[in-house]
C-alpha cells in the first residue's frame, strides 16, 4: 500500500471556484503528435503526473528533445519517422492505458524491437484490441496472452487498412490514427462514436487530411497518410475527468457552491453534464467558447438535494466511460432506481470498476445488482453512514480512491481509505484541492 488518508467528518458548506489540471487525454496526445512534428511545438498547463512524466521519458528515449519549465513544456519534433532508435528499448507505460496503446502505433515504421512494460494494473489489461488492427498494417507482436510485456516491431513496409472498432475505444481508434500517419494511401475505420480529441489535433492542428461521416450507429474515418506536419502550441483546458469529482461533491455537499473554471467540455467527453441534469442536480455551464475545435466552459455547480434516478441512454456510455465511479455514487443519493445497461468497458479499466463500484455501493449500504455488463442502483436519499469502513484492493485506481473520499466528505461515517499515492497517475494535487475548500484529512 502507497500510504492512506483518513476522513471522519463530512465536508462543511463552500462557496468557491478552482481550477483542476490540464486535460490527461489532450496532454498525452501533443505530446505523442509533437515529437512527430516538424519544429518546436509548445503546450502551455501539461498535466503534471505519473502517466504524462512516463510519457515524456519514453519519448526522450526515442531521441526527441523535450524542455520543462514552469510555464510550459517544449517539444523540438523530429518529423515523421525521424526517430533516433537504433537499440532496443525498453519502455514503461506505468499506469497510463492511454500511451501505451497509441505508443505501439507511434513506432510502427521502426524496424528496431520494442519491449513495452507497465505496473501490476496495466499489466492485466487487454491488448488483442490494439494488436489485431496494428497486425494489419504490417506491425509485429509478441506478448504474453495478449497482454503485457509486449514485443513490438515496425515496419517500413506499411499498409494502409480498413478495419471495424465496435466497442467505442478512444485509444484503438488513435492508435490506428497515429499508425496511418507514416503509412502511404488512406487508412478507414468504422467505429462507435468515442472522444474525439486525435481527429480534432488531426483537423485543427496539423492539417492531416481527414474525413469523417456519419453512417448510421458508426462514424467513417478516413486518413490520408504520409502529410509531414508542423510543430504547434497548445492551451490544454481542464480536466472533465478531474472535474466530475467535485462536481460530485459540490451536490452532495449541504448549501455548497463551486466554479470550476476553463474545463473542456468536449461533447464526446461530457455525458456527465448531460446524465446530472437529467438527474435534477444543479449544473450549469458558463463563458463556452472554441478552441481547436474543443469546446471549453466554466462550470457552475451547487448542492442539490431533489436527485432523481435515471435509465442512463446507452448513447452516454463512451460519453462518461472515466466518470461512472462518481455517477454510480451520485445515483446512491438519488430517489428511485438508476439503471445503467452495456457497460462493460468499465471491466476494462485500471480495476474492474463495475465489480468495485459494486462492492463499495454494498458496503456503505446501497442494494445493487450486478450483471455482466449492467448495474442497478436502489438510491437512498435519506443514507446517513456512522460506522467504520475500510476501502482497499482496487489496484491502485486513481478514481476509485477519489470516488472514495467524496463518499467519505458527503455521506459520514470513518473511513480509512488506502493507495493514496493512485492519484498521481492523474491528479496528484486532487487532496491538495479538497483541503482547499474545506476537507478535513488526515
């Protein structure tokens, strides 16, 4: 265990505005396209974390020069394929999901052989999803019943594909994005409609030329590879992912209000705003403007104390696949029944969030059922909790031990909540914030 907090009292009335760290799939994603642009390219509020220092170190290991300051990070690209790898390398994704899938697209025209690692959690995760379309290119892998360690070798010889992603996965669709970049003719895919922030830097910020159509439930995406690029700066907005927990306390917190502000809101990201208006809370979104093609707004959010479930539409589910844990604790609070059906990517996560959602919801005294790839809440508006409870065992995942502790802040009860060092994957100063208005942990 990386250390514990303890909470024994509710959270006492806010009334504040906070910013939270810069957008961990946006922030990823420069850095990725940058080190493959031509020139420098600079972004201004990286997130400073786990996942984005094991990206940077990976990509410096790829001969890419890359300068930190305390304003921002800087990136002198190498143009496509112009990377100095001429060993094998061994490469550490930590916790991060999000890099290690798009790194295997990111050395597709290397011939030298990668060795990719990450921790105990992303070492149970699935790869076969990344692995069968990258095969298709050209792409060979060796890996350990599809998981990793995995072996990667590129190829010169890339060859355009078409290929089916059915289960609305932002990073196998990037992941193939990025792998058409140094392939020749044009690269489709037919997907489920998921974040879409790599077709935006395609679009807004590179130039890549990209077409994307509507074709019933699926979008077509269609690249034309081999268009070298150049460096760009970036703004990066903040977190929604981040965001949605104290979104989540602001409502569950008596006579509390809370500004959270340059938040991106993308639409292919905020199904949450969406599920909690539908819920009765109190949520409204202020100062919206473009930038890049991504939509970014100060959300304004106040206790709300009428909660009503909901049947969660299957079309918000890839919309908030990062916010269910706090969802999920929302609906507990809620009167009435939530339901909430085809979920089963929330098995595929840092944890098994559907099984850890499960069991805490069980253990603060909340009926679920649980199915393979649904989950029924039987809210309780009147919950007050005053006994000791326990959580652990959830493989270090950040959001489980932040959902945890807005528990902890709005419901009562004593709670010893460990692996507080998780949050460093992606927001390291989420306690930091919480004192900040008023959250006594210790």
């Amino acid at each position: 265990m990386s250390g514990s907090v303890i909470i024994k009292n509710k959270i006492k009335s806010f009334n504040k505005s906070i910013s939270v760290p810069g957008d961990k799939s946006i922030s990823i994603r420069w850095l990725i396209l940058a080190s493959q642009a031509i020139g420098k390219s600079r972004a201004y509020n990286l997130l400073e974390s786990d996942d984005i220092r094991n990206t940077i170190s990976s990509i410096r290991s790829l001969g890419v020069k890359i300068k930190k300051s305390k304003g921002h990070c800087e990136i002198n690209g190498v143009g496509l394929n112009g990377f100095n790898d001429n060993k094998n390398i061994t490469i550490n994704a930590g916790n991060s999901g999000t890099f290690a899938r798009l790194f295997c697209g990111l050395i597709a025209k290397s011939e030298n052989k990668f060795k990719l690692i990450g921790d105990k959690s992303l070492s149970k995760r699935d790869f076969s999803r990344v692995i069968k379309p990258l095969n298709k290119f050209g792409i060979k892998f060796l890996s350990n019943n599809n998981k990793l360690p995995l072996i990667i070798e590129g190829t010169s010889f890339l060859r355009p594909i078409t290929f089916e992603e059915d289960k609305g996965s932002a990073q196998v669709k990037s992941a193939i994005m990025i792998t058409s970049l140094n392939t020749p003719g044009e690269t489709v895919i037919k997907c489920i409609p998921s974040r879409n922030h790599t077709e935006l830097m395609f679009k807004h910020c590179l130039k890549i030329p990209i077409k994307i159509n509507k074709r019933g439930k699926y979008e077509i995406i269609k690249v034309q590879g081999m268009k070298q690029f150049k460096g760009f700066d970036y703004n990066i907005p903040g977190d929604i992912s981040s965001a949605a927990f104290f979104i989540g306390l602001t409502i569950l917190s008596n006579n509390s209000k809370l500004l959270i502000k340059k938040v991106n809101i993308n639409k292919s990201r905020s199904g949450i705003i969406e599920i909690l208006k539908r819920m009765n809370a109190k949520i409204k979104l202020m100062n919206k403007k473009f930038y890049y093609g991504e939509e970014i707004a100060d959300i304004k959010v106040e206790s709300s104390n009428f909660l009503r479930s909901i049947k969660c539409p299957k079309k918000l589910n890839t919309k908030s696949i990062d916010e269910f844990l706090i969802i999920f604790l929302i609906c507990a609070n809620a009167k009435g029944i939530s339901e909430f059906n085809n979920i089963h990517e929330l098995r595929q996560k840092e944890s098994d969030r559907l099984k850890v959602a499960s069991n805490f919801l069980r253990q603060i005294g909340i009926k679920v059922v649980e199915k393979i790839g649904s989950l029924k809440i039987y809210g309780n508006p009147n919950l007050k909790l005053d006994n000791r409870f326990e959580v652990k065992g959830f493989l270090k995942d950040h959001r489980v031990f932040m959902m945890s502790c807005i528990a902890a802040l709005t419901m009562g009860g004593n709670f010893k909540i460990h692996d507080k060092d998780s949050v460093n994957s992606s927001f390291p100063n989420f306690l930091k914030i919480l004192k900040k208005l008023g959250a006594s942990i210790n």
